[in-house]
C-alpha cells in the first residue's frame, strides 16, 4: 500500500511543560499533510479553495497515541484514503518516529460550496478522486505485526 508522506520536524513551540508534544499538534500536522497533497497532486482544487470556489471543512477527526514525541524529533506523517463518496472523503494518518507507530488517526473532510443561504454539500472534484486513488487503503487492509503499538 502507499501512503502520501510529509515529514514534520518537531519544535519547541509544539511541546508542553513536560517536554512531549502536545496531543493537539497531531491534529495539526494532519491538516499540513492534506495541505502539501493538496499541493504536490491536486493544484485545482487547492486554487478552487484559494479563490473561495470550494470549501474543505474537517467534519471529524480522532487520534490515538502511543507514545511520545520530543522536541527536534522528525515525525513522519503517512496519509491514505480510506473511503470517498458523495461530498466526502476519509482519511487515515499515521504517525512514525524513527520507523516505530507513535499515534494513529483519521479524520472526516466534506466538499461544499458558500452560498447566500450558507453552506451545501457539492461533489468531490473529479482531479481529487484522481490523486486519492493512488493512495486508497485496500479494503481488506490488515495491520502488520510492526504496526500494532506496543
């Protein structure tokens, strides 16, 4: 299977009192992932976004964590695409430090368009579907033994 990476080096900034990085700061970084595949495999639609053509809105998102991250540490995001249907997509991220899963989440994104009467639900853009299929988790996806936290 492949997944859309994206790299992040941890910064002071990110961590808490203790020195961890702050658990919300993964949700975070799924939002940079998104953003940079947005980039690298979908510039219409980012454009689309950018004009205030099509809005991208988070409508869920979790997280798990399994062990902590420090400052200066290089955390590797691995995006895929779960599921897509109607006006929305379901992606998967997983989080790796030093080769090991340290947290693992997904989140919820719905395609809609601004109108006078608020917001509505519009189809998933044809050049999005194209760049997610690459990185579509197969259905019957098991996790390996080197993926289950310990």
């Amino acid at each position: 299977m492949t997944a859309y990476l994206y790299r992040h080096r941890v910064t002071f900034d990110e961590t808490n009192v203790v020195g961890n990085v702050y658990f919300a700061h993964y949700l975070h970084w799924q939002g940079h992932c998104r953003e940079h595949f947005l980039a690298d495999h979908a510039p219409a639609v980012l454009a689309a976004v950018r004009a205030g053509e099509l809005v991208l809105a988070t409508v869920s998102c979790d997280m798990e964590y399994y062990a902590e991250a420090f400052a200066l540490d290089e955390v590797e995001v691995a995006m895929t695409l779960r599921d897509s249907g109607g006006n929305r997509v379901l992606m998967d991220f997983d989080f790796r430090l030093g080769g090991r899963l340290c947290a693992r989440g997904s989140q919820v994104v719905a395609c809609l368009r601004r109108t006078a009467a608020g917001a509505e639900p519009v189809s998933l853009p044809a050049e999005l579907l194209s760049a997610l299929r690459a990185y579509r988790r197969p259905p019957d996806h098991r996790e390996r033994d080197g993926d289950r936290p310990t």
